[in-house]
C-alpha cells in the first residue's frame, strides 16, 4: 500500500495540490449553482454501465380522502376503505426539504497522488460542490468525517451556515482521539445518523472494503438514496514502466521495482477486485458508483 506525498520535486503550487483551504471551498458555491443533481441521471462511466436517478425529495403523508377517478390504485388506504365501507386513497404532499448526508474519507491512503491533486483535496472539493448544491436545493446538509483515529458526524441543518460548518470540518480536522477506526465501523455509524430518507454521499477510496462494510452498505440502501464516489490515482490502476520509483511521506519511504511482473500483476489484481466489488455492489443494491481520478475535474465528475 502507498501513501504520502509523491516523490521529486512538485511544482509551485504545492500547497494547492496537497491540501485545500476554507476560500477554495467557498469559492466553488459559484460553479456548483449549475449543477442539478437532484435530476439528473448519472451513468457509471465503466462500460456496461447502469443508470440511477436520483430521487429528488421525498413524499410526506397528508391526509385521506375519499378516492377519486383518476387517483393512483397503489395509493389506497386499505384499512380506512374497509373501516368505512367507502374506496379512500391517501394524499400524499412533496416534502419542503430533505437531508443530504455527505461522508468524507480522510484517512492515510487519500493522503497520496502522482498526478493532479492529492485525493484528500478532490474529496474536499467534491464535498464541497455537493453541500453547494444541496443548499441551492432548499436541503439540509449534513456529514461525516472520518480517518483511522477520528469519526465525527454533523446532524443535518438548513442554509449557508449549515455548508459554511461543514466545510470548517473538512479543512480542520480535529485532534485525533486515541481510538482505531475501520471502514466497516465507519458504515456502521453512518447507519446510525443517516435518517431515513436521506441521500447519503459517500467519497473514499473504499480501501478495505469487506463483507462487513458492504452489509453496512446494503443496509444503508434500504432506507436511504446512496451514491458511491470511488476516488483513485492513475497509479493505483496501473503502474508505470519498468523501472525503480521512491515514494515517501517524509517519514518513510518505499522503492517499487516494476520490473517485478509477478508484483505488478498483484498489485493491479487488488485494484481491479476493489473496483469490480464496488461495482457489483452498485449495481445488486441500485447504488449510484461515479468514478474521479485525482486529474479529474470534481465539477465534470458529478456532471
């Protein structure tokens, strides 16, 4: 497993590459007006792909009434029809709002890129634009963040503080507690805060996903609209030519000799097994998988 910092000198921008501040964040309220993801069909950009729809805001029970031509049969009270005799159908009304419950991976491994950004800093702008959005919407907005020694949650509020919060999260992590957090732990809280009828976006790199964690997953489906963001390096897919490549954290360091065919089959083996467990996953539960590599754009991603 690699992480940390690329190895070699970095451009100017460094600072922009490995870590994100609160103004790139709120700048991205702009480009996030356009977005409309509430409607909008995404497609997973694998081939053989599947398409979700976002559900939009739920329906909240009303009232009965008597039933009338042209009312929807599914929408029958069976019991108050057989109480009083008399056909009834229930009426249902748009709900003025509707949790949007973002989780966001910022354990080790997201700490590492050889192109674009580190995945830390997609994640956070991906973040970012979906709490813009959701705001937009009217929504409540709400989180989760999470490393291997930290799990918090943000219960779901309205407005531009509600985002404002959230993003003050995402670039001030706080002091680790003395705990060990796994993925399958995460899941299972999320579980716990994400209110029925939530749409639950979840951004990682799913490292260590397991039978656990996709119980959890399955689980969390069941009651709420969830999209799997799966964040990566071109790296982790593939590795480069033959050759001796060091990476380092600046506290460690570790030479790949991609020379070694048996090591590199492996390596991309572990890779395309996460991707196709995900991907299975997706598509046995109705789960919308959008796919970001580090050089992506987080903008064109959701769109």
């Amino acid at each position: 497993m690699l992480f940390g910092k690329q190895a070699g000198p970095v451009s100017q921008s460094k600072h922009e590459l490995v870590s994100v501040s609160l103004k790139t964040l709120i700048d991205l309220a702009k480009l996030a007006s356009g977005l409309n993801l509430q409607q909008a069909k995404l497609r997973s950009r694998q081939s053989g792909g599947y398409v979700s729809r976002f559900k939009g805001r739920g329906m909240e029970f009303d009232e009965t009434r008597l039933y009338q031509p042209g009312d929807d049969i599914r929408s029958i009270d069976w019991r108050v029809t057989a109480r009083t005799g008399k056909t009834h159908t229930k009426v249902f009304r748009e709900e003025r709002e509707r949790p949007v419950f973002i989780s966001v991976d910022n354990r080790l491994t997201m700490h590492f890129a050889t192109r674009g950004v580190f995945k830390s800093v997609l994640a956070a702008k991906l973040a970012s634009l979906l709490a813009w959005t959701a705001e937009y919407h009217g929504d409540r907005i709400g989180g989760q963040l999470f490393s291997e020694q930290e799990c918090r949650e943000l219960k779901p509020q309205n407005g531009r503080h509600a985002v404002l919060r959230f993003l003050n999260a995402l670039v001030k992590p706080q002091i680790p507690a003395d705990k060990a957090f796994t993925l399958e732990q995460v899941l299972a809280r999320l579980n716990q805060h994400a209110h029925p009828g939530s749409l639950v976006y979840i951004i990682s790199d799913f490292r260590g996903i397991n039978d656990q964690a996709e119980t959890h997953l399955a689980k969390l489906s069941e009651h709420c609209e969830v999209v799997l963001i799966f964040i990566y390096d071109p790296l982790e897919s593939s590795l480069p030519a033959k050759g001796r490549y060091r990476f380092t954290d600046d506290e460690r360091e570790v030479v790949i000799d991609t020379g070694d065919q048996q090591r590199i089959l492996n390596y991309q083996q572990r890779f395309a097994e996460r991707l196709q467990r995900l991907e299975s996953l997706a598509k046995k539960r109705r789960l919308t998988f959008i796919q970001c590599s580090t050089t992506e754009d987080p903008l064109q991603c959701l769109r």
